[in-house]
C-alpha cells in the first residue's frame, strides 16, 4: 500500500513538473490573429511596416453588418503621406500578411481590369501591385476582406461607352432601376458624326410622375466609400452623367402607348437630343 502511494505521488509530481516546465493543458489554445499590413510606394514597400497595420473593422459598423461573412480590415494613408514611386513617379500598394509571399495586389482588387501603369519602353510596372496615378491628390483608403481576400478602395472608378439607365422598371416594367450594367441599361453606338445613338422601343408609361420617367446618359462610375465613420458603407455609383428626362429636363418621355424614341448624345458638347419616332 505505501509503494502503491509513493508510486500514486511520484506520478503526480511528475504531471505538476510538466505543467510548470512545458505548459501541458487540457484548455485549447488560442490561435493569434492574423495581422495585415498596406505595403506600397508610400511607405518604401516595408513588407511588414507597424505603422501601416490594418485595423479590423468592428462588428458595430454598418459596414460589417452589410457585409457579415466578411472579415475586414482597413488604413488609410493621409494626402501628405501618399509619396509616390522614385523611379516612376505612381502610387502603387499590395496588401500583406507581413511578408512576400503572402501578399495581394490587381488579381484581387474589386475594379476589373485593374490599371496597369507601362514605361517608356511599354513594358507593364508594379509587379501586380495596385496601380494609383501619380497626379491623384488626397487620402487612399483601402479596405481588405481577409475571407475573400477582396480588395477595395476609395481611388476606384471606371468609364464605358455611353449607356442609358434609369427608372426602367418603374415606368415601363423593363429591365432593372438605376442599372448602368450592360444588362439593365442601353448600349448607344457612335455614328459617323461623332455623337452616340440609340433607339429605345418603349411600352406605354406606367409610373406616376408628372414629368415621366427618368433616364441618363452615363459614362463613367465610381466607389463611393465611408470607413471608421458614423455611416460606413461601400458601394459603386454613377460619376459623370447626363439627364435625358425627368425633372429638371426639357424632355418629357412618357408614352400614352407604345412608341420609339431616337436618343442622341453629343460627348463633346453633351447636349443630348431625344426624337419620337
């Protein structure tokens, strides 16, 4: 019985001994969270540079209840700091994980295709860094999804050809409102005198407004984009745009029955000139 209890507390050392010198524990270990940092032309390309770490978004913000799978992160670099390329005079950025070979630049950024910056000798630059233009002025905020491993910022924009959008289903029960895509908007064709066309056939107005329905002739979009404010938000949005019809037009486009309107864009005047046909 004694050997059995010197037996009983020798093991029980033992276990004590382990704990303190090697910290065995039935409790799970927590895993560190990842740290991302912005790596750019502004910073010197520092892979890991602490004062360029990501803050996560909080779950309070609207942004991360509009977008709950998402696990964001967010900087801003300030205006005075946005130093651009030695050598070629761009802003360029990747987002990392602290060192290079986790690092993600245009493959992931939310505008597709992505700009790419050519030298003198036409050869691409950035080595698939995010490309800025040098002239930009003011702060770059830059918003990763760790999850997705989706870029995005407040720089984004992109121009189309000319393209109708507006009230669409609203008025006549066609397509999508206020979609500029190529789906829920009309394409306009250049003519051979240099002004943009398109000839929509349209059911008899169905909306309420006295004016009739509103349309747009759209050339380019932007990110419209709020982070770390009362109202956090991301979203695409028209940038330069031209009204057809609606309030405020000279245009009224609101068919008793079916008709065809011959739409005209002048993109070096942008007087536009609408005929029903």
């Amino acid at each position: 019985m004694k050997k059995t209890l010197r037996l009983l507390a020798l093991i029980i050392g033992i276990c004590i001994l382990s704990v303190s010198l090697f910290g065995c524990s039935n409790e799970p270990e927590i895993e560190a969270e990842k740290v991302y940092y912005l790596t750019g032309s502004f910073n010197g390309y520092n892979v890991a540079d602490e004062a360029y770490k990501m803050l996560k978004v909080s779950e309070e913000s609207m942004l991360k209840q509009s977008m709950p799978d998402a696990d964001l992160y967010y900087f801003t670099v300030n205006a005075e700091n946005l130093t651009p390329d030695s050598v070629y005079g761009q802003h360029y950025y990747k987002v990392t994980a602290g060192n290079w070979d986790e690092a993600w630049g245009t493959e992931v950024y939310d505008l597709q295709p992505a700009a790419v910056y050519y030298d003198a000798d036409g050869n691409p630059t950035g080595l698939g860094s995010i490309y800025i233009p040098g002239d930009y002025k003011g702060e770059l905020t830059v918003v990763f999804d760790a999850k997705t491993k989706k870029i995005y910022d407040n720089t984004m924009s992109k121009s189309f050809e000319p393209r109708i959008y507006g009230d669409f289903t609203t008025s006549f029960g066609l397509k999508k409102d206020w979609d500029y895509t190529e789906e829920g908007s009309y394409a306009m064709t250049l003519n051979s005198s240099g002004k943009y066309e398109a000839t929509l056939e349209l059911p008899s107005y169905k909306g309420t407004a006295e004016t009739g329905a509103t349309m747009y002739v759209i050339l380019s979009a932007k990110c419209y984009m709020a982070v770390n404010s009362e109202y956090d938000y991301i979203s695409w949005g028209a940038a330069e745009q031209y009204i057809i019809s609606g309030s405020g037009a000279q245009n009224a486009i609101k068919p008793d029955s079916s008709a065809t309107y011959h739409i005209t864009f002048d993109p070096q005047t942008q007087v536009i000139t609408v005929t029903k046909r």
